[in-house]
C-alpha cells in the first residue's frame, strides 16, 4: 500500500520574526518586512514540482500572497493569517479580540483569493494553534488545518469543532535527536534529505513543510549565494523524489476525511487525535 504523501509550503515573509507591539511580523533584521526571497523562493520550489510532477499545498499569509505568485494557483491554497500575526500574543504582547481575530481571517482570505484562488486549508503562523480561530475557519469554508505537531501517527483526523487535521510529524533521528518534518535545517546545513526521507519510511501518511523565502534566504535574514541556493534546490528535489520513489503518493489536503476501511472490515472514521 502507498502511502499519503502532502507536501506544504508556507508563502509568507521572508525571514519572519514577530516584532514586539506590532500584529505584523517583521523579516529577520527589522520590522519592516521584505518579500523578494518569498517570491523567488517560490518560483524555484514551482519549478522543482513542475519537474516532478507534483501537486503542492500552499499556504500564502494574505499581505505577501499579492505579491507576485501566480504560479501557485495551480496548486491547493491554504490561508496564513493576514500579516502573519501571532494568534497567541505570546510573542508580540498584542492580545487580539474575538472579532480582531475574525476581521484578521477575512482581510487574509479575501487578499489571498483575490491573487491565488480560495484557501481551503488553513496554517497558523508560528504553528500557533488557537482554538477561537480553529472555529471560525468554516465561516470560510475552511474546512482542514495544519497547525498541529505530533509525535505519532499523522494520518489526518477529526478535531472536536469539526475541520480536519493534517498534523506535521515529529520523530527521533537514528542518533536519538528529535526531528520535525519542517525542512529548516536541510536549509540551514544542519540535515541532509536523507533525514526526511528515512522519516517518512514505513508511514502510511507524511505531511512535510517547508517556507517559499528559505530556498534563498537562510532564517536570520542572510541572502544565500548562488551555489548555496542551487545545492537547497537540489536538496529539495532529493527529498521530494526520494520520498515519492518510496513508494508515496502526493496528495492535497482536503476538508472531507475519507473514511478509513478498518481491520474488522467496517468501515470508520478517525475522530481522535492520534497517540
Ligand atoms: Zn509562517
């Protein structure tokens, strides 16, 4: 059997870094933020999928989706807040209302289906999970999300206020370190493809994440050099066809949970978090 492979994108600022006092988030080096690494990042990881055949999930923050990503459209959209606030306040110290926190949504989803089409999954920034905002989603027809870490099995599921999750795994390498299926360290130096590719091993799901800007711009805010940004992309393409010739199957993520044929031959669907 195959397993489900989704390969996300988060579409978002370059370099982001919240900035204490504001709901925007800044690019790492000032408040201000910058969108050129975003925008070509995004153009090398479309061509890397147009190479292989494979449908993407992008997850575009409202204010850097009109910059300049048509590309995109061709795959699944997802909705990345507005200016990529932190839901929490945690790292701002800015505390949003119940109707802030739904004014920020519809600024975001509006922005992003008028550049890229309909989000139809959603992607906290931070990966902050925030419950208020988990229920609001289906104002918008928002249906799926994939803000969740998990340590277990990260075949999508049913949350209690209904949407479907996606969670990114977590895992222990073969020397015992703890290893998410976001790519920051193969694009920082730190991780080889072979990392990711031996952690989606034997799953019968495997959602991975990665950002547009990180192809090109490493995460405090350095631009790479030409040979550094080639050696990303060809790093990028060796973890996507390594997991797709283990014998993965690139899927979007979708609102509608099949349900799952269980051993006993009934069929059922999935309605608690894994363990
Ligand atoms: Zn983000």
């Amino acid at each position: 059997m195959s397993g489900k492979f989704y390969f996300t994108v988060d579409a978002d600022r370059d370099a982001n870094v919240p900035v204490p006092g504001r709901a925007a988030a800044g690019s790492a080096g000032g408040a201000e933020p910058r969108f050129s690494s975003s925008v070509k990042g995004a153009e090398i990881i479309l061509d890397i999928l147009d190479e292989i055949g494979m449908k993407a999930v992008f997850f575009a923050e409202g204010r850097t989706a009109g910059k300049g990503f048509p590309g995109i459209s061709s795959h699944c959209i997802g909705l990345h807040g507005y200016d990529h606030e932190d839901f929490s306040g945690m790292r701002t110290g800015i505390r949003f209302s119940r109707e802030e926190k739904r004014s920020i949504l519809r600024a975001g989803y509006e922005a992003v289906s008028d550049a890229l089409g309909k989000p139809v999954c959603f992607r906290a920034p931070y990966m902050v999970y925030d419950p208020e905002i988990i229920s609001m989603l289906p104002e918008f027809g928002i249906r799926a999300d994939s803000s969740l870490y998990t340590e277990g099995s990260c075949g999508p599921y049913r949350l209690e206020s209904g949407l479907a999750e996606y969670p990114v795994p977590k895992s222990k390498d073969s020397r015992g370190k703890t290893i998410a299926a976001y790519l920051w360290p193969m694009h920082e130096g730190k991780r080889g493809p072979g990392d990711y590719i031996r952690m989606a091993a034997g799953r019968e799901f495997f959602t991975l994440a990665t950002h547009t800007w990180h192809m090109c711009e490493t995460c405090d805010g350095k631009i790479m050099d030409r040979s550094y940004s080639e050696s990303n992309a060809e790093n990028l393409l060796a973890v996507l066809s390594g997991i797709l010739d283990s014998g993965f199957r690139a899927e979007v993520i979708s609102g509608s949970l099949r349900t799952r044929r269980a051993g006993n031959g009934l069929i059922r669907e999935n309605r608690s978090p894994p363990s």
